[in-house]
C-alpha cells in the first residue's frame, strides 16, 4: 500500500501584503519554553557541533530567544561556553586589551 500526501514548498506559497489595524508595536511573540523559562522571540537554536556555541547563544538571547549549546565537548568546555553566554552583557567587553597614545601600530 502506498500512501501520498499533498505538500507545498515556499515557491507554491505566496503571502500577498494586505492593510491591518494592528501595529507591529502592538503585537507579542512571547511564548513558553517551559513553566519558568519565557522567551520573547519563539527560537530556539539545535544542539549541534556545527550550529550553537557562545556565538550564536548571545545572538538568540539578545534578541529573546534560547541557544542550546551542544555535546560534543568536554563538561569543562560546555560550561566555559555557557560562562560566556552568561557574562556577556549588552556587548560591552570587560576587560577591553587597550594600547597607549604614543605605541604605534
């Protein structure tokens, strides 16, 4: 017995643009990704080698959502990346490496 579904990819789909009395300002993406974790933006990133590390988990947070960051490290290494996550505030550095006036570079 063979079974076959009818399916669309995005080039059969065509969403056209049309006017609307809500404004984006107005509008909230905010879901639950559990019973204590809300996210502002519903994404949440793979836990793979090739995808999520710091990087990306400070990118999502920034804009409300949650990275999950793979493993395929050490336990050192995973929490060392969810240390930089952590810390990492507004993109401001820390401990900034800074040269004096008068060294050329």
């Amino acid at each position: 017995m063979r079974i076959t579904y009818d399916a669309l990819t995005f080039d059969d789909v065509l969403l056209i643009p049309a006017y609307s009395n809500v404004l984006p300002k107005e509008t909230s993406l905010k879901s639950r990704l559990s019973r204590n974790i809300e996210l502002n933006l519903p994404i949440v990133s793979a836990a793979m080698d090739t995808v999520t590390e710091a990087r990306l988990a400070i990118a999502l947070a920034q804009e409300g959502g949650i990275g999950v960051v793979h493993k395929n490290m050490t336990a050192v290494a995973q929490a060392a990346e969810v240390a930089r996550v952590k810390r990492f505030e507004s993109g401001v550095i820390r401990d900034p490496i800074t040269v004096d006036p008068d060294i050329s570079i």
